[in-house]
C-alpha cells in the first residue's frame, strides 16, 4: 500500500501544477484525479472534460455514467466501489478546452510531455495491479502504435505483451476504448463485440483484486 502521507502530498503537488498554463497552452489550471492508498486498480483517461473540471472528480457527465455502467459490467456492484477501489487519473490532468470540431481538444504532444511526470509518480507510488486504459492517449503512452481493434478485448503486460487473465506478471494492462458519444468506434457491431469480450476479461481481474482487497480489509 502507498503511504498516505506521501501520497496526500503528491495530490497536492499536482493540484497545484501550472506548466501548461506558463507554457501557454491552457488559461488556467485545474487538474482533476481521485484516489486512495490502498488502490490496487488504476484507470488511466486521456484528459478531463468540462464537466469534470467544474466537479474536479474524473469521468463526471454522460461519459462517466457510461464508463461506469461498463465498470458494473465487469464485476463492481456500484459506481461508489469503483471510485473507491479504482485509482482514477488521466494522461494530462486539466481540461484542455474545445477543439475546432466542438468536441474537447486533444492535448498536444508538449502538454503530454508536461504532465507525464505526474503520472509517472502516481504509478510509482501506487503500484497497481490492474492498469485500465481509455482512450486513444492512454493506449499510446502503454502500448503504442496500435490499432484499436487490436487492443480492444486482449489482456498485456507492461511490455506490451498479450497474456492471459491469470498472467503472474503485474500490473495487467487492459485497453477499453473512449465513453465518450463523440467515439464513433462503437458503432460497428464486430466493435461492440470487443468491448464485450473486453469486459469479460477485466471482470475475471477485477473480481480476484476486490475479493483479495476485503480479505485483507
């Protein structure tokens, strides 16, 4: 388990991170996660979205009902336990504004660059067993350069091998594509059936974590 003290310190460190906003790439900072130190599970986002930093809690609005019924999916009994037991970050921690298009503005690669310190310490302080990624910026900073219908559905290690669910190697890797309603991917039925599988698979992880976590509670 992280220390809470230091973990407490780390949160507050990125709450009050301004380097987008000195390297002009945003107006203002407001960096969104949640978590606790007993975590054993993290899930990764690309960034916040509108909603999410007026709330300042991760996947807030219509993508955060829509990952959440995902999460029932794969064995949590309530949005309350996954907020409790899953670790919950992002790629870049601040809204980064609206594109051209309407929908939310995908960081830069400097912004990555910017915030990935932060998630590196987050990982290393945590230590999770499970890393659930969403989204297209996540599933390039853990396996890069492939295509999502090769990610979604398949279980990895940290070296961006394909392993089964009962793989010993932690953490597992496990790529779920974007809630959002501007995603199109889902769309296509031989997609949805990826998802399926893919929730089926991070169940049969998710279940042995939590029942491991109330032994040891």
């Amino acid at each position: 388990m992280a220390n809470p003290t230091t973990l407490a310190r780390l949160h507050h460190e990125i709450g009050a991170c301004t380097l987008c906003v000195e390297a002009g790439y945003l107006t203002a900072a407001a960096p969104v996660l949640s978590g606790y130190a007993d975590n054993r599970m993290m899930l990764v986002g690309q960034a916040p979205g509108a909603v999410e930093a007026v709330r300042r809690l991760p996947f807030q609005g219509r993508s955060g009902n829509v990952l959440m019924a995902w999460m029932e999916r794969a064995g949590f009994a309530s949005e309350e336990q996954v907020r409790r037991r899953v670790y919950m970050t992002s790629i870049t921690k601040c809204f980064p504004g609206k594109g051209t298009g309407g929908g939310d503005r995908r960081p830069s690669r400097a912004e990555v660059d910017l915030c990935r310190p932060h998630l590196d310490r987050q990982l290393a302080l945590i230590k999770p067993q499970l890393l659930i990624l969403v989204g297209g910026l996540a599933h390039e900073r853990f396996l890069p350069g492939r295509p999502l219908d090769t990610l979604v559905g398949r279980v990895f290690d940290l070296s961006g091998r394909e392993v089964s669910t009962r793989a010993r190697a932690r953490p597992l890797l496990v790529p779920l594509p974007h809630p959002s309603g501007a995603s199109r991917w889902l769309n296509a039925p031989e997609n949805r059936a990826l998802l399926d599988r893919a929730l089926r698979r991070l169940r049969a992880i998710v279940r042995g974590l939590l029942d491991g976590q109330l032994a040891g509670a």
